[in-house]
C-alpha cells in the first residue's frame, strides 16, 4: 500500500487541516492496527448515540465488496450506533471469507457498543481480491474503542486513507428553523473515482433530529450534485459509501416529517456545500493531479443530461492530458461533447477556457487569440464552460488532470 507519511502532498491540497466541529453525541478516532504493512492508520471507529438516524447511497457496481452488502441489507432498518471502517485491504471478491470477516466485525463490535448487530455498519478500502484472517479487524476494535472521543476528527481521517496524499474533512454551522445545528465530515478518495452512488468513502454526522427518510431523500439529492459529478480516471469502485448519520441530539429543534419542509431549506444547502467541499478534495487529490478541472455545462436537454457531458469532457484522457500538457486544444473538447450520447447543436455550441470565448454559433470566434489561452492554462485552477445550446438545464462537474504519476502511483500500488 501507498504510504501517506512519505510521498508527496497534492499540490492542490489545503494548507492545514480545518477546524472540524463536534457533533453532539459521536465520539470517534483512527489508529493503526497492522492493516497496513507501512504502519500508517487503517481502523476507524464511529461510535454513535443511542436513536442515531442514518442513511446511505453505496456503489451500483456489480461486484460489490463484503461491506457493501452487509450495509445495504441493514439500511432499509434506518438506525445505527457504530460505523467501522478499515484502509489496507477493500474485503471485495473476497468470496465467503470476506462475509465471515463481516460477521466476526459486526458481532464484536454489537458486543463492545451493547446494540443490535444491525446497528453497525462496516467499510473497507483497499487492495481488491485479498483476504482477511476472520476475526483479523474485529480483534483489533477493543485498542481503539478505549480512544474514542468528539475531537478526534484528523485522526479518523486519516485512517481510511489508501493513496490519499491528504486527511479530508469539512464542517459548518446551520439552522433547521431557528435551532442551530452542526454537520462535520470526512472523505477518502484519489484513484478508482467515478462514482455511481456517492465517493470513494464518506462519513457525514449531524446532530439534527431527522427521520431516516428524510435523511435519505436529502443525502441522495446531495450526492448528485457532488459526489456523482466528479471524476479522476472513469473507474467506480466496489467499495463507494456515503453515510449520512443525524443524532438527534438537538432538544430544541421542531419536530420535521418531511424533506421538503420548508425550515430544511438552510439545512440541505449547507449539507450540499460540506458534500461539494468534500466532493472538490477528493478530485484535487487526484493520483498524480497538478490542476484541478471545473467544468460548467448549460444548454442542455436536462439536468442529467448537462451532468453526462459534463463527465465525458472531464473522462476524456485527451482532455486531461491536454490540461496536464498546458495545451488549449479545445478540439478535444469538442470531441467529448460529441460522444456524448446526449443531444448538442453543433452550430450552437459555445465553449469558453477561463472565461476567454474560444467559439461561437458552431465555429472558432474571430478574435480568438491562442496565446492568452495557453498563459491561462498555467493556472492550478482551470474552469471550462461550454453551452450546448439545445435547452436551459445545467450542471457542474470536477475532474483534474491526468499526469504521468497517475501511472507510476497505480504500477507500485501493491508493492
């Protein structure tokens, strides 16, 4: 496995870790528990209060890991007092073996936190295909058990880190009506993100008093508009969880049924800006990544078909590699519209590099000067726009570029 302590940070990457809000009635931490052969963290613990309401999206891949299918049979229950999660190995085609190391997981750990097995829910990340001794993390869950506590945001962080160069997490202050309440979380993610469901791994925690329903409706219409709309190489993972988890712990708080309530309008934006934040970190963190890719799509037949040229831009190696190289070659852009699939008018289409028009109505515009474009393209930051010109839906989607480390991270990952 990679090892965060020893190679080189994203240069995308924030300049400290950020100042992570308790959530009132969680208690967590990460350590590490000889998962991983470099030493580094690799079990996380969320222990969660009793009447915690979760919801969760988790990856539409076909070959799903062991955790995986364990969380999506308890889910529909809508209840949960621990998550645990382990970095350095993925339980996924992992056969019955990966199934009894869920079992052993959850039944320790329904013992040490005195609650219903299906009340805890599991993930793993990491290398794919390789076993687990059966009771090789549940032994481990009594060491960090006794750690547990509401501050230990970075720590758990960085336990579920792989090939991440850095801890990602995001907290904001919110109302639900005129009661303030907090939502803090982590993320995990840097390679195999194209996410079918959610991210790589995300854990969000609010102290609101919400019924699993509608944490549910919130937390799939949030993770449209982040998670399933970045991408670093095109690749869904078959351990992607995002869990949503609400505590209750709010005494304060009106009473809320439904999801478009109208006193949860404050509340689903500011868990729309953590999921985006978490969303962005993650690409920036891209394997190999040096610039982080915004693409805006408008002009388009619908929402979801603005998202789906969005993603065939920001897939296309052409177009990152074009981004890495500094080189304008909006052709390329031009190509990943066209295949596409969703409906364009050629001779509408507009694409803008840094807001410098590059067309117009279908072909290059007049006073197109290459020379600012590719000065722009020196940027960190690089934000395409383009109308497709067919309607008035849109969307924005966050790649990053595609480097030649990209290759040298994934040729060494298991070594």
């Amino acid at each position: 496995m990679a090892n965060p302590t020893t190679i080189e940070i994203s240069p995308l990457a924030p300049k400290k870790f950020p100042n992570i809000k308790p959530v009132p009635g969680l208690r967590l931490c990460g350590q590490a528990v000889g998962l991983k052969s470099s030493g580094d963290k690799d079990l996380m613990i969320a222990e969660l209060v009793k009447g915690t309401k979760i919801a969760g999206v988790m990856t539409n891949s076909r070959c799903p890991s062991a955790p995986v299918d364990w969380c999506r049979t308890i889910l529909p229950e809508g209840r949960a007092r621990a998550i645990i999660v382990n970095s350095g190995n993925a339980n996924a085609f992992t056969g019955a073996s990966g199934n009894k190391v869920v079992t052993s997981t959850v039944s320790r750990a329904s013992k040490l936190f005195n609650c219903n097995p299906n009340e805890v829910y599991i993930a793993s990340t990491g290398v794919i295909g390789e076993p687990l001794l059966e009771d090789q993390i549940a032994e481990k869950l009594s060491k960090v058990v006794t750690r547990l506590s509401p501050t230990s945001w970075k720590s758990a962080s960085e336990a579920i880190m792989t090939t991440d160069t850095f801890a990602k997490a995001a907290s904001v202050k919110t109302k639900i009506g005129s009661s303030e309440v907090v939502i803090s979380g982590f993320a995990k993610g840097s390679g195999m993100i194209a996410p079918d469901m959610s991210t790589m791994l995300g854990f969000i925690f609010t102290n609101a008093r919400l019924p699993a329903q509608v944490l549910q409706r919130l937390l799939r219409r949030a993770a449209d508009s982040s998670f399933n709309s970045i991408t670093v190489d095109g690749d869904t993972s078959t351990s992607d969880t995002l869990f949503l988890c609400a505590t209750g712990k709010n005494a304060r708080q009106k009473r809320i049924l439904k999801s478009n309530d109208p006193d949860l309008k404050e509340f689903y934006n500011a868990l729309e800006s953590v999921c985006i934040n978490l969303a962005k970190q993650i690409v920036s963190d891209g394997e190999g990544a040096r610039k982080l890719i915004t693409l805006n799509v408008s002009g388009a037949e619908s929402k979801r078909a603005a998202r789906n040229i969005g993603l065939s831009v920001a897939n296309s190696p052409l177009v990152k590699t074009a981004v890495a190289g500094e080189d304008p070659n909006w052709g390329r852009i031009i190509m990943a519209v066209g295949k596409a699939g969703e409906k364009a008018d050629r001779d509408k289409l507009s694409i803008n590099i840094g807001g410098i028009p590059i067309t117009h109505k279908g072909e290059r515009s007049i006073d197109y000067n290459e020379a600012i474009v590719a000065s722009y393209m020196k940027n960190k930051n690089i934000e395409i726009s383009l109308d497709v010109g067919v309607g008035r839906s849109k969307a924005t989607v966050w790649t990053c570029d595609l480097t030649h480390k990209y290759i040298s991270i994934n040729a060494d990952y298991r070594s």
